[in-house]
C-alpha cells in the first residue's frame, strides 16, 4: 500500500491538479498546446536522450523484452481489430483504430513520469525502449494500414513514404535512438550537458503528468459507451494478462523488466491515438472517449499492479 501512497498518488495528482487547472478556467487551449509543445519538443527529448545515453547496451538492445512487448500489442491489437468488425460490422480504417485504441500505452506521456517515480533510471530506459517501439513500429503499421486502406488523395505508396519519412523527424523517435548510439560509442557525456540535460529532463514527468490533465479537462464523453468500455477492458486487463502470458510462456526474462512489460502494457490509451484519429477523420469522438475512460479507469488498476510490484523492487 505504500506504493500507492508514495507513488501513485503523487502521480494522478499531478492529472487531477492539470484537470482543475482546466476545468476552473485558469488555464486554457492555448496553455495546453504550449506545454504540449515544450514536452514533446524540448523536456521529454532531453529525459530520453540521457535515459538511453546512460545505459550500457547491453540494457537496451533487449530482444526477449521487446519480443514480449511487440507481440503482446499486436495480439490485443489483433483481438479488438477482429471483435470490433465482427460486433459493429465496422470497415478497415474503424477497426484498425479500435485496435490502436486496444494496444496503444501511453508509454511517454505517463509510462516515463510513473517509472521514473517509481523504479529511477532502471525503470525510464525500460518505458524509453517502450515509446520508441511503439513510436516507431507500432505507428508505423497502423499509418501504413490506414494509409492503404483510406481515400486520400495521392498514391497510397506516396502517401505511405510521406507519413513514413514523419516518423523520421519525430523527436521521440530520433532522440532515443541518438541516445543509444552516443551508449554505444561509449562516450562519456559531458558535465555540463549532462546538468543540462537533468535540468531539462527534470521537467519531462510533471509536465506531462499535468498536461494529461489538461487534455481531460476539455473532453467530454460523447461516444458510444459500451464500445468505449470493452475497449477499455481490452487496454487496461486483457493487455496485462497476454503479456503476463507471453512472458511466461515465450518470452522468459529477470523479474524486473518482466514487471516492466506488464506494467507498461497495463498504461491507459496514449493520446497519440486521437492525434491519429484526427488526421484521418475516423474515429475521433471514441478515440477521445477511450483516453479519457482508460485514464481515469487505470487510477484503480496500475495503483493495484503497484501495491503488487511494488514492495519487490524496493517501492515505498
């Protein structure tokens, strides 16, 4: 319990303190973007970039980790594609965000602030190879989908490159991953840089924590709630389960990145989901109503995994 207390707590207070900053008006559409910009822009970048930067190799290049992790997203991803056309009778672009909504972790916007709180740096690089995957290979499969499967204009395969060669400028796609080969040169990272980049970084988990709050308090409920609900149940329990499975069963690794694949797969619907929905005009009120949902829902259900965990990895 005192991983709830000592952890959780001050983590869905930063939410609720961003949600009272919005809902009383102190802070509106033009703070949120604003501050939205600065994480993904400027302080997130900088936690990721000295997280992978720090961790000897050998730390991040972890095929059972990242095996576990894939395979259990595009399970539970599969799974809700395949309930959502058979139960709403939905077209490919619908069920391919009902699955996105199923499988995607809000890995950067919580996962990084919550493991950062809980486990130190052991616990970021772990949720900073968990965002890369799911900026990189997970966004990847659902942009090509939605790419072949729309009716933009332009050739799909042109359209493909297009959202493709975005992902290649995505800061917390290229940061990371300049981390990793700064670890394997095997350079020290100057003083200096190394306190800038601590200063900077340092800003990463409450700013995002409260800008969650933020996004929560201009959204209201609008979709079909029994759709939102069993997607939410796919996200927030069945996600956890097949990768308590898989790790038991496929992917054997040491206890604390097992706890990490599970609790990662345990995070709410990530943002980044509406922002996709958006673009593509398809599915937007549900994707919104599945974010809101599965963050207030997971309050319960990652304080229960850290009551758990918690008290095996020295959290308290």
């Amino acid at each position: 319990m005192s991983a709830v207390i000592n952890v959780a707590l001050p983590v869905f207070g930063l939410i609720f303190a961003g949600w009272i900053g919005g809902r009383v008006g102190l802070l509106g559409r033009a703070s949120s973007e604003a501050l939205n910009k600065f994480v993904y822009w400027f302080s997130l970048p900088a936690l990721l970039f000295g997280a992978m930067a720090r961790t000897p190799i050998e730390e991040i290049v972890r095929l059972d980790f990242i095996g576990a992790f894939l395979t259990g997203t595009f399970a539970i991803m599969l799974a809700a594609g395949l309930l959502g056309a058979a139960i709403h009778r939905t077209g490919v672009a619908e069920a391919t965000m009902q699955a996105m909504n199923a499988g995607f972790s809000n890995t950067g916007y919580m996962g990084i602030p919550l493991f950062a709180a809980a486990f130190g740096a052991a616990g970021v690089a772990a949720a900073t190879l968990a965002t890369v995957l799911v900026s990189t290979v997970v966004i990847g499969v659902i942009v090509m989908i939605l790419e072949l499967a729309g009716d933009r204009p332009g050739r799909p395969l042109s359209r493909l490159a297009g959202a493709l060669g975005a992902l290649a400028i995505n800061p917390l796609v290229v940061v990371p991953l300049a981390g990793v080969a700064w670890s394997l040169a095997g350079l020290p990272i100057p003083v200096p840089a190394a306190r800038f980049l601590d200063l900077l970084g340092s800003a990463a988990g409450p700013c995002a924590l409260f800008a969650i709050g933020l996004f929560l308090a201009g959204q209201t409920l609008h979709a079909n709630l029994t759709e939102v609900s069993w997607i939410t149940v796919l996200k927030l329990v069945w996600h956890p389960i097949i990768m308590w499975a898989l790790i038991a069963y496929v992917f054997p690794m040491d206890p604390f990145w097992a706890m990490c694949a599970i609790m990662l797969a345990a995070l709410p619907t990530g943002a980044l989901t509406f922002v996709v929905a958006q673009n593509y005009d398809v599915y937007v009120d549900r994707s919104s109503g599945v974010i809101f949902v599965s963050t207030v829902v997971s309050v319960i259900t990652l304080s229960l995994l850290l009551a758990i965990y918690g008290p095996q990895f020295g959290v308290g």
